[in-house]
C-alpha cells in the first residue's frame, strides 16, 4: 500500500512531532560512546484498550567533551512505511547540580524527513530543555522538560495554510543506571496547543479538546 508524503504530514502534528523521548538528558563523557533504542508513542484506543503507538527508534551518540555530546537517531517505525526521518542533534549541559538546585542541559536538534514516494524533504528545528537530578543512589536520575518543535512551512497539506509554527511537549521522565546499561522511562504531554479534533487517529485525550499523551520506553549502553 502507497503511503504518501501528504499523508505522512497530515499525521505530523501529534505523531511525527512526539514520536520520542529525549534522546540524551546528560552528556556522555568524553570520547564515550553510546547507542539506544527506544519503543512507544501517543497514547490511542484501540480494540477497546489504551496502547501507546508501537513507534521505535536507533540512536547513537558520542561524548566531544565532558559537557557536549553528539548524535544522531534513525525512526525504524517511519522507514519501513517508506519516510526517511532523521534527528541530528548536539546535547550540551548548562548548569550542574548542586543539591536541590537540579543540572540543566538543553538539545538542539535537527529533524528531517525524506519520503521515498514523492521525492519531498522536510526540516523542523527543535529545542529541548531539561532539569535533572540524581538521587543519592547517583545511578538513579530523574528529570523534567520540555521539547520545543518549530513549523517553518508557510504550507501544510492539500496546500492549506499551516496555523501552528510552535509545538511544545513538556515531559517527565525517569533513568536507571547499572554498569553500561542505562533503562528508561518516559511520560508526555503532547502538543498542548493543538486541536485533537477530527483527526484519523483515536487519541486519548485526557487534556480535553487538546494535546495528548505518550509514553515511551528505552534502553542504552554506553562502551
């Protein structure tokens, strides 16, 4: 079955632009390296339950210094429907931790996609923000953020004018450590600011007309 790009854009706001978790919440050290991968999605009613979207992911990140790490992810779910879509992105730590006061990091990304049926290229530019913490077992970390989606099209699909150019997706989530494995969990409130209304997709919508929600699960190593 032909999945177009028109389509893949129609899905855009609450799937494309959450399909996620944060990819690196801290720095890996430098010279390390690290690869991820990641299971999950915007939450949906189907058959008479509430699953997440069997989205899924590879990551792979490299420490340029103690404070910067580089990376670049591959969404699998997106390839095999014929969508290229890529993360390229720079984590950088900003504040470190000092007591309650949490260490603070941000993720500049850039997000492309590449439909192999029509041949058509989209970038959206994204900026994480998070606040974390390590408890005082230090392979225990928690963290709380918000990622920052931005629509540079004048266009959505069918040539209608695009009416949203910043999406916002504040999260929770939860890191657990042991030797080089690292296991996480994430939570979202996704695209608060976006109609969840006559869309293809049945959404939980917890939010009311608005947003939904994700959760996502992952796993990391680090060598």
């Amino acid at each position: 079955m032909r999945h177009t790009f028109g389509f893949f854009l129609v899905l855009f706001i609450l799937i494309i632009s959450s399909c996620a978790p944060t990819r690196f919440v801290e720095p890996l050290e430098k010279g390390e390296h690290a690869v991820s991968a990641n299971f999950g999605g915007p939450l949906i009613h189907f058959s008479g339950m509430v699953i997440p979207l069997p989205l899924t992911a590879l990551t792979y990140g490299y420490g340029l210094d103690s404070n910067t790490t580089g990376f670049a992810s591959i969404h699998t779910t997106a390839l095999a429907f014929g969508v290229f879509q890529n993360e390229w992105g720079i984590n950088r730590k900003i504040l470190s931790q000092k007591n309650i006061q949490p260490a603070v990091s941000c993720n500049l990304v850039a997000n492309t996609a590449f439909d192999k049926w029509e041949k058509q290229f989209k970038f959206w530019p994204e900026l994480d923000i998070n606040a974390y913490w390590h408890l005082k077992n230090p392979s225990r970390l928690i963290y709380v953020g918000v990622g920052n989606w931005f629509e540079l099209s004048k266009y959505r699909a069918h040539d209608e004018l695009q009416p949203v150019h910043w999406i916002f997706n504040p999260h929770i989530g939860y890191r657990y450590t042991h030797n080089k494995w690292t296991y996480f969990i994430e939570g979202k409130i996704l695209a608060p600011n976006i109609s969840n209304q006559k869309l293809v997709v049945d959404y939980l919508k917890p939010w009311g007309e608005k947003g939904a929600s994700g959760i996502y699960l992952g796993i990391l190593k680090k060598f």
